[in-house]
C-alpha cells in the first residue's frame, strides 16, 4: 500500500522545498491533542495545555477533528492556489490570507475530511450544494460527537461566518503558544528546506527524497514519488487547474507521522518529521508485516524472551523449550528472516540473540513484556 504521485514530465524547478506557518500550527495543534502520538514532546504539551485559556482549549475542542483523526487540507491552503506556485506564506498571516482565498466549496470540502475514509482522494459533489454529500459529512461528523456536529452544522449552514471563525480561533492560537514556537523553529526548518533544495539540485531528486524519509522513494524510471503508508492513493503533479509542481513541507511537530495531501484541485503535498530519533527510520511496511507475523506465533514469543537476555545456541532453545532442534531451527529461520535476531559463530557453535535495536521500534510493551 502507498500513495503514488505521478510526476513524469514535471521540470525539477517545479519542486519545492519550503515551511509552511500554518502547517506547523496545526502539527502543533495535534501534538496537543493527541500527545500519546508525540512522547519526545510530552513536556511542551504538557505546559501548554496547562496553560491554555478556558474559553480558547473549549473552542479547540470544537474544531479538533482539523488535527486528531485526519490531517485538514485547509493547512496546506497555498496548495489550492494556483497563481502561489505552490509556495506557502512566509508568515501565519499570509497564510491565514490564503486560507481566506479559498472558494466555500473547497474550503467545506477541506475541512469537512473529518475521519480517514476511502472517499478522500475521489472527488466528488459539494456539500454546500448536493443534499446526499451534505447528509453524508453530518452523519461523519455526529460520529464524532456533538461538538464536531455542531462545527459541521455552522459550517454548512453559514460558511463565512464559520470561516471567520476558524481564522480567529488560529490567530488567538498565535497569540497564545505559537508566535513563541514559530520564532524557535522557523530558522530550523528554513534551514532543512534550502538543504534538501540544494541536494535537489546538485544530487538529484532520488537523494532528497531519501533525505525527506526513507517512506518516500522516487522509480526508477524517474516518473513516480511513492511514499510508503498504510493507505492508497494516487494524484499526479500536473493538474492544470493548481499548477504543476510537488511541495515538500518540513516540521519540527510532525514525527511519527508523514502526511500526503492527493485530493484533486489541491497540488501533492509532503508534509515531513524535519528531525526524528534514530530510531524512527522505518522500514517497508511490508517488513513491519513480516515482523509482526513473526512474532505471532506463541513459540517464538517465547523464545524471545531467552533471546532478550543473552545469546543462545539451536541446542540450547530446544532443551529449554522441550522441542526438537529442527523445530527451532525453523523459527529461528523465520525470525532472522524478518531481522529481529542477529546470529554469530563461536569456534563451533552458533549462537542467536534478539536485536533489541530493531525490536525497540515495534513499541516498548513487546521489550518490557519479553524482558519482565
């Protein structure tokens, strides 16, 4: 699975590296929100919602399905301007501007993308305008309680009052945490997008992909970007209606996550973890699968946890485990298969042992449930 943006014939001139304000706040917005997604940033969410107004953590509540369960594309409104050339404002309030430039109808349709659902990506009739459409996203938003039916409701029935609304509640947000943390990182990702852009340049748009994520990777005939996720969407980067081009946007909020924007009148967007912990690079989702499929089996569970403590030989698992060294060996062979152990030879014997490095990826329970 992955979503796929089709760039074959796109100049290289056409890809940007750039920040993004609104971006950052609304990355910003989900690490407070969903703060279980962003243990690295446990201390600022923590003073930050402690120190957030009453009345302004009660309107971020109405609005939070902007940032929690799906990523808005009225973040990323620079996306829907063609005349921008896919360049976001150099400040919040250009990029609020901007969000402020979108049509009713793209700007409901943005922000009404309240959950992860197959829909996204397809198109389809306005809300404003198509009776089934508009059902269909207040049935989405009750799903997601009173308040966010409530949001959808004003929206739809009154969408520049709900618009202006929504832009206060952002610049109230500057107000209150973000122009602080904007003048920290602003130079930090500054400095990330003229990197990758000079490696664009000078190595190649293979390499500053690989740069971006080791999730985003270009084919080999050059004609693709795809990027590893557990979804599937396709888009290309040379809709006439935005203009051709892809936008790479860096955050200091985003790891763990990789958001793509592939809905149609938007352009492609990548909106990229600028730094992340060693051990974020991840793998191909298909190795995830075959990790997890590994450890399914209640044997190997088993094993592993012998194989957490120290290095241990095929004959040595058999006897603890009172089953035949053949059968070891087999999941021995599956285990090493999917990298979870590494095995090294001693004269004659050949020991193996969990690589806790690897296996401190798929999540600290699986550690602390082995190592108990």
């Amino acid at each position: 699975m992955s979503v796929i943006i089709d760039i074959a014939g796109l100049p290289p001139e056409r890809l940007v590296f750039s920040p993004a304000p609104l971006a950052e706040l609304c990355a910003a917005l989900h690490a407070l929100a969903e703060p279980g997604h962003h243990p690295g940033l446990h201390g600022w969410t923590t003073a930050t919602n402690a120190a957030l107004k009453p009345d302004l953590a009660d309107r971020l509540c109405e609005a939070d399905f902007l940032w929690t369960s799906s990523f808005s594309d009225i973040s990323l409104p620079f996306a829907a301007l063609p005349d921008v050339h896919g360049r976001p404002g150099a400040t919040l309030a250009e990029d609020l501007d901007m969000l402020d430039r979108l049509d009713d109808d793209v700007f409901v349709d943005a922000a009404l993308e309240i959950s992860c659902t197959s829909q996204y990506g397809r198109g389809g009739p306005s809300p404003l305008s198509d009776a089934k459409a508009r059902a269909h996203a207040l049935e989405r938003a009750a799903a997601r309680g009173p308040r966010q039916l409530d949001f959808a409701t004003r929206l739809l029935e009154d969408p520049p009052a709900l618009r202006a609304w929504t832009r206060r509640l952002f610049e109230d947000c500057a107000e209150a945490f973000f122009d602080d943390v904007w003048q920290r990182v602003r130079v930090e990702l500054a400095t990330d997008a003229r990197h990758k852009t000079q490696v664009l340049r000078h190595k190649g748009l293979a390499e500053a992909l690989a740069e971006v994520s080791p999730a985003v990777s270009l084919a080999a005939d050059g004609s693709r970007i795809s990027v590893d996720k557990l979804t599937s969407g396709r888009t290309h980067a040379l809709d006439p209606d935005v203009g051709p081009g892809v936008t790479f946007v860096p955050s200091s909020f985003g790891w763990p996550h990789l958001w793509v924007l592939h809905a149609p009148r938007w352009r492609p967007v990548i909106h990229y973890p600028a730094a992340a912990p060693t051990l974020a690079g991840p793998g191909s989702l298909d190795l995830l699968e075959l990790r997890m499929e590994a450890l399914s089996h209640p044997m190997r569970i088993r094993m592993c946890r012998y194989l957490a403590r120290s290095a241990y030989t095929t004959t040595e698992l058999a006897a603890a485990h009172e089953i035949s060294a053949p059968e070891v060996s087999r999941h021995i062979a599956i285990l090493k298969k999917a990298g979870l152990i590494t095995t090294r030879r001693r004269g004659r014997y050949v020991h193996h042992q969990l690589d806790l490095t690897v296996v401190a990826r798929l999540g600290s329970d699986f550690i602390e449930g082995v190592l108990r």
